[in-house]
C-alpha cells in the first residue's frame, strides 16, 4: 500500500464515520433515545420504557461486536476499555460526575450534540464548556489531580479486564476454550438475556423504542466495523508499524462523545497546524449534529432555545465541566463506555455504568430538593 493509498483510506474512513454518526444522531433525535431521560423517568415515574431502549441498545452492541469479534473481524481486545488496568476509582469518581452533570446540562454528551442540531444555543453553550474541561482534563491543569491520585488507583488483571480473558484467567476449565468463541459465546448469552428482559415489558414493545435501541446499537456495532476492520493496517508504510487509521487513540474506536469535543475545539483552534488532523471522533460529534438537525428541520421540531435565566445558566455551565472532566476520568460517557465499551465486556465499563446511574440519581434528586425548598 502507497501513502496516496493512505490517504485515500483515511478520507473513506472519515467519510464512512461522519455518515454513519449523522444517522446516529438522526435516530436519537427521532425515537428520544436519551439516557439521561432514561434514568429521569424510572426516578421520576417507576417507567422503565427509555432504560429498557439503552438496555436494548446495550444487547443489540454486545452481539454485534462480540460476533465481529468471534469471526476474526475484528480485535475488540484493542480497544481502550479492554486494557489490563481496571481503574476503579477514575471510573468511578468519574462517572459519578459525569451523571450529576448530566442531569444539571440537560442531557449527556451525545444528547448535547442532539439538542444543539434541535436548534438548543443553551446545548451549544454546554458542548463548548465540556469540550475545554475535557481538554484540561485530558492534557491541562486538570490532568494533574487525574494522573496522580486517581489513576494510580487500580487493580491490574494481568491479561486484560474483559470478561472473557478474566473469565480464561481464572477458571482452569477455560484454558483449552479459544478466546474468540469466548467472546462470542458470552456475548451472545448476555445479550439475549438482556433483550429477553426488555422484551417482556408490553410497553417496550413498540416501534419507536425498539427502533431507537435497535438502531442505536447497530451504530456502535457498525463504528467498530469501520475501525477496527476497514481502517485497520497491519504495517501503515508511513511509520512501518500496526495502526488504526483516523483514530485519536491508535486504538480500534467506535462512538464517544467527551474527548473528541475536546479534540474537535483543539482542531478549530489550531487548524493551520499541520499536526493537527481529523479523526473518527472529529467527524462523528460533526456528524451527530447534522443529523439530528436534518431530522429536526424535516420534523418540524426545530426550535430555538436559550438560557431561562441566571440559574439556568450557572446549572447548565456546570454540569458541562462536570461531564467534562467525569467523561476523560471515566475513559468514556454514557455512549462511550455505556455502550461501545459494554459491548467489549469491559469490567470497567459496567463501573462507569452504574456510577452514571447512580450519579443521574443524585443529581436529579438534588434538583427535586432545590424546586421543594423554593416553593415553601
């Protein structure tokens, strides 16, 4: 392969991701998926409808990349959320903050992306806010606090901390299982449990959750595809090593939507670098919001929104750096590792899960405490 064969590669991959994050977006903004509301209505309501739809997305990702991954198409086990350091209290800590946050911002990462391509400049204000703590917390003053006494907290599984390799690890009857039909046997297991759960509920079985969890999940799926698989070099002849063409990470990647606003800000703002170049994260915070908008405008649920007033503001900017700075500690959102690293059965990944929801818990109690005390 040529470096114009490369290139050529590189800008199918961009492509292909900006594409299939605009029908991401566009699913999202047409069936509500939103994990955010998700939590809001089983606190609020005892309705279980939107947990069941991230459920169902959750199975349909586990299925789908736990077959890519059983038939050789793709190293799922390359991935950042499969590594051998459980980072338990970043994932917590981090996760904790990302759901308080997204409860006071009005929605998580992608449904900030979603809201600004509904025409929210509050969204807008959000997604800026997140973006530059993320990069502070990636690389800034922030990253400090995160690299000395949150990360170095962890537990090391030795080969990696997916449940198939822990599960290889530590049963001796494993050891003559191949780690591939592993993978594919548990995910396939675990998935349809998990259908089987949202499936029972009558109100789950109807067209716009089963579409949204469907469609949603695919997506992640689909992104694994065309990193892992179609971007994949086995020696890149520029640097004549193993690679993962249009990645911000070197790593296979699908759908997360902290770090790369982080990365989409630092590409606007210094885009005459030569350095600096688009990615699969890049494209697909681009392509979330034109989709939504699309749907939006098609719809007719474009709708200009702004700020209600100082509170609503001073709310919304901080649970923008809170989503900002639990995203990057987290190694992931409610997308990132909600799904695309729960696909991976990543233990970490079902962490940051449950301290998401615990996190939306708070904050959502916290806001019923506050509108309680200002009506007496």
């Amino acid at each position: 392969m040529t470096d114009l064969d490369v290139d050529q590669l590189r800008l199918t991959v961009l492509w292909l991701s900006f594409a299939l994050s605009c029908g991401l977006g566009a699913v999202m903004q047409r069936t509500h998926f939103c994990t955010l509301g998700a939590v809001a209505d089983w606190v609020n309501m005892g309705d279980l409808t939107r947990m069941r739809m991230w459920l169902f997305a959750i199975a349909v990702a586990i299925i789908g990349t736990g077959l890519l991954t059983a038939n050789g198409v793709i190293d799922s086990t390359r991935s950042l959320y499969t590594g051998p350091k459980l980072l338990w209290l970043s994932n917590l800590t981090g996760g904790l903050c990302f759901g308080v946050g997204m409860v006071l911002a009005s929605g998580c990462g992608s449904k900030t992306l979603v809201r600004i391509g509904g025409g929210s400049l509050k969204s807008l204000v959000v997604f800026l806010v997140m973006g530059l703590t993320a990069y502070m917390t990636l690389r800034g003053v922030l990253s400090m606090g995160r690299t000395q006494w949150l990360d170095p907290v962890m537990i090391d599984l030795g080969s990696g901390q997916d449940l198939p390799r822990w599960l290889m690890q530590r049963i001796p009857q494993a050891g003559g299982i191949d780690l591939s039909r592993m993978q594919g046997g548990l995910s396939l297991c675990i998935g349809l449990a998990l259908i089987l759960l949202c499936l029972f509920d009558r109100h789950f079985r109807q067209a716009e959750p089963l579409m949204g969890g469907l469609g949603v999940g695919l997506c992640v799926v689909a992104g694994w595809l065309i990193s892992g698989h179609l971007g994949y070099l086995a020696e890149n002849p520029l640097t004549l090593e193993e690679s993962f063409i249009g990645t911000n990470s070197g790593r296979i990647e699908s759908f997360s939507f902290v770090a790369p606003t982080a990365y989409a800000l630092e590409l606007l703002m210094l885009w005459s670098d030569s350095t600096r170049v688009m990615t699969i994260g890049i494209t697909s915070v681009i392509g979330m919001i034109t989709g939504s908008a699309i749907v939006s405008l098609i719809t007719g649920r474009f709708q200009w929104e702004a700020f209600r007033g100082v509170d609503d503001m001073t709310a919304h900017l901080l649970g923008g750096a809170l989503m900002g700075f639990g995203g990057v500690t987290a190694v992931g959102c409610t997308i990132g590792q909600g799904l695309s690293g729960l696909s991976t059965l990543a233990l970490g990944s079902l962490l940051v899960f449950g301290a998401v929801i615990a996190g939306g818990w708070l904050g959502i109690q916290w806001q019923v405490w506050r509108l309680e005390r200002s009506a007496t």
